[in-house]
DNA sequence: GATGCGCTTTAAATGC
DNA sequence: GCATTTAAAGCGCATC
C-alpha cells in the first residue's frame, strides 16, 4: 500500500488528465455545430439520414461499396427478397 | 417521388455535405491530439486505462452532481401527490 | 417543502421503480442472447452488419424501402456519385 | 467474390435471421411491459420523468460504486510509477 | 475478441 | 394536437 504520493507525480497527472478533458470539451462542441449544420440542412428540406448515407459512402472506397451492397443482394437471394 | 434537382439546390447539398465533412475532419484530428496527450502520459509512466477511468469517474461526479441537484426539486412533485 | 413523506407512497414508489429496473434487467439478458446469436453466425462466416441489413430491411415496408433508395440515388446524382 | 449460397447455408443464414428476429420480439414486449408499469405509476400520481431519472441515478449509483473500487487498486498501479 | 465510445434512431415531453 | 426539441436505447466502430 502507497501511503505517501509524490506531489510532483500528481501534480503531472492532474496535467495530464485536465488537457484530454480539455480536448473533450472541443470534441463536444464540434459535435455541437455538425447538429447544428444538419438542422439547417433539414430546414432547407433535406432529408438527414440520407445526408448521412452519402457521408458514410463518400468517406468509404467505392470498391468496397460495391462489394457491400454485392453481399447484401446475396443474402436477400438466399432469403427470398430479391 | 421527385425525381430532378435543380442546379441550386445541387449546390446547396454539395455546400452542407462539405460543412460537415470538414467539422468530421476537425473532430478527428482532436482525437490524434487525445491519443498524442495519452502516449506522452504512458512514457512518463502512467497507466492509460486508470487515466480513462478517472476521467470517465470525474465526468459521471460532475453529472450526478448536476441531477441530483434537479432531483431535489422533482421529488417534491412527486410526492406530494393529490 | 415536504417534511413528512407518507410511508405507504414511499413503498409504492419503490415498488416501481424496482419493477422497471426488473424489467430493465430482463432486456439487457435478451441483448445479451442477441449477442450470442450474432457470434455464432459470424463464426459460421456470415457477415454481421449485413445480416442486420437483412433484419432491418424485412422489418420494413417494401414501399418505403424502395423510397430511400430512390432518395439515395437522387443524393448520389446531386453529388455526382452516379 | 462468391454469387451463390448453398442451401445447407441458406437455410442457416434464414435459421440465424429468424432467432434474431424473434429476440427482438421479446425485447419489444418488455419494453411493452415496462411502459404498462409506467402508466401504472402514473395513474397513482406518481411523476414519470421524476421515475426515470431516480432510476438512472440509481444505476449511476452501483456503476460508480464498482469502478470507484476497481480505481483505488489502479491508482496504486499508476502512482507507484518505475 | 472484448470493451468502451460515439453516432443514429426512436420515443417522450413540452410549447405553440 | 401537432411539431419541435430533448432524452434513452440500440447499434456500429475503433481501440486495446
């Protein structure tokens, strides 16, 4: 059992735990103007989970893409929903 | 089903699309800075899981705290029932 | 303020909140045999998120899946994803 | 890339679907049960959103509880640095 | 392979 | 009562 910490080490984890919730907090606040980019986009009448689709897939290779929807119609062969 | 948009619209898509992608962007580079701020804390020694506890304990302190505080309040109301 | 709060509500109180949190319980057991379902497919080779894919697409209506995707492929055009 | 299952493998993909699909069930019919409690309570006088929140504060209470003891060991282990 | 984190989606609450 | 805003649950991803 530790009965007496050094003050400096402390001192270097407090440091250290304040800067990453430092970065935290900007990471909320980004996250805060995306929301509020996609009430604008929404009030113009766009539809967000589509807007979301089109982010996913231009982030994604369009090989892969390809290959994803592929597997999909493969399995809606295999259960009859083609 | 509307199946044409028009040039002004397009653009205006394109616009929001981009918005968002560049606040991704940004996000995603706060997180390299969490992740430098952690690699520097574990060569000085400590523990990266205690770090994220700690923070994650100091955020739910900081919540309780907040709601609590409401619960006060919201208790009164429910219990003093017609 | 409330000084006295009736024994009997206080009990009827308690009453509820531990039967949702019973609840509760039961649906985190049942995510928990969703889980072990999904593993097991996976170690037979089956891709999950496409599973889930399928699940989502057959809980669905036909009619309003073919809208998103017609809504998608609008977006795409928009983009020049096409 | 593979373009044709077997049936052996169509009929596990479907047994693996249909298990899913029918936990979800379950799901939805706790979750049925949860708000039948709900309006219960309600209809005693009893405030809903003051329910919920005694309810999550409660689970705030035991996680925080667990961790706070797991933390106390790993401080040791971050402080009694080399 | 498992755990934690953030996003998406759906349900509820409040204000108009 | 409807629609907007907010909270909870579920889902998917990234990390270790």
């Amino acid at each position: 059992m530790i009965d007496v910490i050094d003050v400096d080490t402390k001192q270097k984890l407090k440091n250290f735990v304040e800067r990453i919730e430092r970065l935290d907090e900007e990471k909320r606040n980004i996250a805060d103007d995306t929301k509020d980019v996609m009430s604008e986009a929404k009030s113009f009448g766009f539809d967000l989970p589509t807007i979301r689709k089109i982010i996913r897939l231009r982030k994604m290779d369009s090989q892969k893409a390809m290959e994803e929807e592929e597997l999909l119609d493969l399995y809606k062969q295999a259960l009859d929903m083609a």
